[in-house]
C-alpha cells in the first residue's frame, strides 16, 4: 500500500437532511482532514442507498463538500451492502475524450473489473474468497478511508483476531499497457485489537480497532463505519491532535 507514512486521516461524520441533496436517495455526507505534516486539505463524502438498499459512497479527493455537487475531475464510487462488505468500486479520472474508467464488482468468489484506457476497452476477473483486498496498481489519489473500510469490515465479519488477507492487484497487461490483468503478488496480515473509545468531533465513540501489518491502525464504529485511522513509522504513530 502506498500513502505518506507521516499524516494521519481522521474521519468527520456529518450528516445534512435530505433537502441538501440533488440526488433524491443521498442520506448522508461529510469530510475528513488530513492531520500532521501537509494537513491542508480535505477530502468529502456523500453516502447514497442505490435501488436494491446496498450503500454507495461517491467521494470527491481534495475538496470539501459542496451542495448537490461533487464537480471533480477525479471521482470514485465505493459499493457496499448493508454490513459494509465491498461490492464495487468505480473511478472516472479526467475528461471526455481522454477519460480514464474503471468498473469493477466484487463477490463472495470473485473480482471483476473492466476498463476504458485511452479508448482500449478490456476485462479482467479472479477466482478468490473472502477476505480479499483490491487495489487498483499505484494509484495514489485512493481514497484510503472507504477503501480501508472494506478491509476492516470483511475482517471483522470472519470472526478471527487475525487473519492473511491476499492483495489483488489491479496492473497493466503484459503485452498492452492499455489493458488490465488481476494478480495476488502479496497478502496483509490484519489483526482485531479489541474495542477502545476515539474521540470525534468532541464526543467519545466505541470502536473496534485494527491493525495490518503494514502499520495502518483502522477504528471501526459498532456500525461498521470506518472512523478513523493512522499510520505508524518506527514504531510510533504520526499524530497530530
């Protein structure tokens, strides 16, 4: 995984009546900063129910949320079912006619993604079970929040303190950079801490907190909403308060 190992995120829960909305199924939204060194900017949220009840999360890298707009050039959306285990992710990089898009669907035994580089269309897929990671190659405008959300949620729902995730890795073709191949180059040993109190926003919240064993610590609400979580060189956290 990559990320700046000296910030940490926190997640900002807000939540707006409907009326803020332009899309008549948003039920939520809100942003999260960027703590410690370079903590200049903040990234935003809005949390959607799609027809069939499942959670859909459209984030938008950089900004803070606007009214009934998003207006990025870089967008990704994060599908989940009702417990928070990853069913989708899509990101749309740039505009039309040089849009970069990528689909993708995520089951119980499979991953599925499809493409749109540069005009070249393509497809990929691989047999796994749960847990699995997916990560889409070195793209480092992920949002890391909602992406390690997934983790932690199909790691809390195997039951286990600890557990060898496989990283299914999103890459180029081997013969066309414009195509895509699934790969499982390496696994990340994620472990359930326990249950401790993080403060949010001035109020103390219950939160079942992990840890991989690249040194990121997740805290999960009872609900299963990623609240927060920090990254750890040489041993200490890079925290800021």
């Amino acid at each position: 995984m990559f990320i700046d190992k000296a910030v940490v995120f926190l997640a900002v829960l807000l939540l707006f009546p409907l009326g803020s909305f332009s899309q008549t199924n948003a039920v939520a939204r809100g942003q999260y900063s960027a703590l410690g060194q370079d903590a200049s900017w903040t990234d935003s949220w809005t949390l959607s129910l799609d027809s069939k009840g499942n959670y859909e999360v459209t984030t938008a890298v950089g900004k803070k949320p606007q009214e009934g707009s998003l207006g990025q050039t870089v967008q990704q959306t994060f599908g989940f079912d009702r417990k928070w285990q990853p069913l989708a992710f899509r990101v749309r990089l740039g505009k039309q006619p040089r849009q970069i898009a990528l689909d993708c669907t995520f089951s119980d035994t499979l991953a599925d993604c499809q493409s749109d580089f540069n005009g070249t269309q393509s497809n990929a897929k691989l047999s796994i079970e749960r847990p699995y990671c997916f990560m889409p190659n070195e793209f480092y405008g992920l949002d890391f929040a909602w992406f390690l959300a997934g983790i932690g949620n199909q790691v809390l729902k195997a039951s286990v303190s600890s557990v060898d995730v496989p990283l299914v890795w999103l890459d180029e073709d081997d013969t066309d950079k414009n195509k895509i191949k699934l790969t499982i180059p390496e696994k990340q040993t994620v472990r359930v801490i326990g249950t401790e109190k993080i403060a949010i926003l001035g109020h103390e919240v219950q939160a079942r907190k992990l840890q991989t064993s690249d040194n990121f610590k997740l805290w999960i609400s009872q609900s299963g909403l990623l609240v927060a979580f920090a990254v750890s060189e040489n041993g200490e956290d890079a925290d800021l308060h």
